[in-house]
C-alpha cells in the first residue's frame, strides 16, 4: 500500500518536535517502497499491422479507374479499382443463354418422362423405351447443372471486375494506373489495418526458456508501457543468430503505435525486490536527474539513477533512495520551499 504524507508547518513540529518557519509552503511526501517488479531483458521490436494485404487482380481485363490513393482511408467491401467488364458481360450473356437453353430441354425431358412413365406403367411401351427417356432426362439435368455453374462463374467473373476491400484500413500502395491491362494475378493494391497492432522481435536461445515461462512482455513507448501476455512463439530457431522469432499482440485500444515504428520490448524473465517511487516525484535538469528528499526535517536534493518506469506513475530507483525515506511528490514545491528558507 502506497502511504502518502502532507507536511505543513504544525504537522512537522508534532512529527519532527522541530521548530519550522511559520510561513513555510508545506510539501506532500511519499515513502519509497520496496515493491516485487518484473526482472527484464530488453529487445528490439517493430510495430507492424496485424491485417496487411496486397490486393491482386482475380480476373483479366483493362483498368478502368482507381478509385483511391496512397494513405487513404477504406472501408471494407468498397470498390478500390475497377476493371472493365466488357469480356465478362459477354461471358454472362452467353452462359445465361446456355443456361436458359439447358432449362428448356430439361422441362422438355421432363415432360417426355412424365408421359412415357404413365404409359409404362400400364405396360403399353416397352422398358426400353422407358430406360431411353428415363436416360435423356438425367442428361438434360446433367446439362442444366452444368450450365448453372457455368452462369454462377461467369457472374463471379464479372464481380471480380470490381476489386472490394478485404477489410477496413489505410492503402499504402498503388500499384497500377488507369488504362493499364491486367491479368489473373497482378498486383493491383496493398493495404493494412490500424486496428490491430503487434511487435515482432528476436528472443535470444539463452532466454527463450524464461520468456516462455513468464509470458509477459511489456512494449516500451514514449509516452507509456504496454503490457502483453498475448504471444505467439515461433517453434524453431533462426540457425544464423540462433534466436526465435516471437509476435506480441497488443490490446485493440491501443492507437500509440503505427507500423513500421521501432520500439524496446522488455520481456519478463524473473521477479525481484526494487525500490520503488512515484515518477511525478524525479526532478530532470538537463543532465542531472534527482529527487528532493525529507531527512531530518530538511528538504534536500538527491541524485539518483532509475531504472524502468512502472505502471501506475512509479519508476524503479537504482541507486539515491533507500526504502522507507520520504520523497516529495512536487519537486516544483519543494524547490521553492528551499529557495524561500535560504531568503530567510
């Protein structure tokens, strides 16, 4: 439990039994814990889309317009280019022509089946007869069922005319212009979504065994940790740097990090006693960082060298703090405190 002092003049008489200026600006200090924290081991990382694509041509035919550009934003299922479809308009018209033909010679099988299968059964034709109509039916199905198909591809054709967006996100290439002639497989598009992000990086052999163990890895920004126990191991090692490749995924909620952006990984490996104290309480000065402490009933200034930040505003001290001392939160405060009892 994080314990938090307000001292004012009276406050640091009955604590102290120390005599204070009356009208000395009263500071708010916390003790320095000792807190269990996360040993690490820091990595390289790069930020990459979950969702990346490149998006090719299904079908072949002539551009007939773009209609985005690099770094704009689509939704899923919108049109990105469209391919004239002339070829495949064709296609359909005659597939549904086939089909529509197969459809009126099945009805008529159809038909000529019903009549001889009456008479058959009150034995005025033949089996044979029966057997030869019977067999021109399944043929005329046969042929219907063909053509059907032939018409769902022909349709399927002509929608690959018009090239959809797998998913929502940003285009990051354009790869082809209108006017350019296409065929099945060439690139046309690539595109990535912001929506998910994850962390690529190497865990050396030497940790691997501990790093699966804890499966916790925390993402270093500027601004902030990310912390992530969703991980993917790949079960072989890279024979020239004998390491394994490892995929962090990060939460949904996160919008810190774009692809292509380089960051430090800490991957948890053991758990250890630090010292521990709130991060709004270390005073930067150009090279010098510090804390202001209270010890015997005076304000004074310690340098001190940190370790990582924390969750929750704190920082791990390596060395200026002990546990148990108080620190003041403000070092603003605390500064002008000290100026104003030197003027004195």
């Amino acid at each position: 439990m994080k314990l938090s002092h307000r001292f004012a003049v009276m406050t640091l008489f009955v604590v102290f039994n120390h005599w204070m200026p009356l009208h000395a600006q009263e500071v708010e200090a916390e003790v320095a814990l000792l807190k269990e924290v996360s040993t690490t081991y820091m990595l390289e990382g790069l930020v990459e889309a979950e969702l990346q694509t490149t998006i090719s041509a299904r079908t072949a035919g002539v551009v007939k317009q773009v209609f985005y550009d690099v770094n704009d934003l689509v939704n899923k299922g919108e049109v990105v280019v469209l391919i004239d479809d002339k070829q495949q308009q064709a296609g359909l018209r005659q597939a549904a022509a086939a089909r529509s033909e197969a459809q009126a010679r099945l009805q008529e099988a159809q038909s000529e089946y019903d009549r001889i299968k009456e008479v058959y059964q009150q034995k005025v034709v033949s089996k044979a007869d029966f057997d030869k109509v019977n067999a021109a039916l399944q043929s005329a199905r046969a042929r219907f069922e063909s053509s059907s198909a032939a018409f769902s591809k022909a349709e399927e054709q002509l929608e690959y005319t018009r090239v959809r967006a797998p998913f929502s996100g940003i285009m990051t290439a354009r790869l082809v212009e209108q006017g350019e002639a296409v065929n099945v497989g060439s690139q046309l598009v690539t595109g990535l979504s912001l929506e998910r992000m994850r962390v690529i990086t190497q865990v050396p052999q030497s940790i691997i065994v501990e790093v699966r163990n804890h499966r916790r890895a925390i993402v270093v920004t500027n601004n902030s940790e990310i912390v992530s126990n969703d991980m993917t191991f790949f079960p072989f090692a890279d024979p020239g740097s004998h390491s394994f490749a490892l995929r962090v995924r990060l939460p949904q909620s996160e919008s810190e990090l774009f692809p292509g952006m380089h960051v430090k990984v800490a991957m948890e490996v053991g758990r250890e006693q630090k010292t521990v104290i709130p991060f709004n309480s270390v005073a930067f000065r150009g090279e010098v960082t510090g804390v202001y402490v209270l010890q015997d009933d005076k304000l004074r200034f310690r340098h001190v060298r940190l370790g990582r930040r924390l969750d929750n505003n704190e920082v791990v001290v390596v060395a200026g703090v002990v546990p148990g001392e108080l620190v003041v939160t403000d070092p603003v405060a605390a500064a002008i405190r000290i100026k104003s009892d030197a003027e004195r």
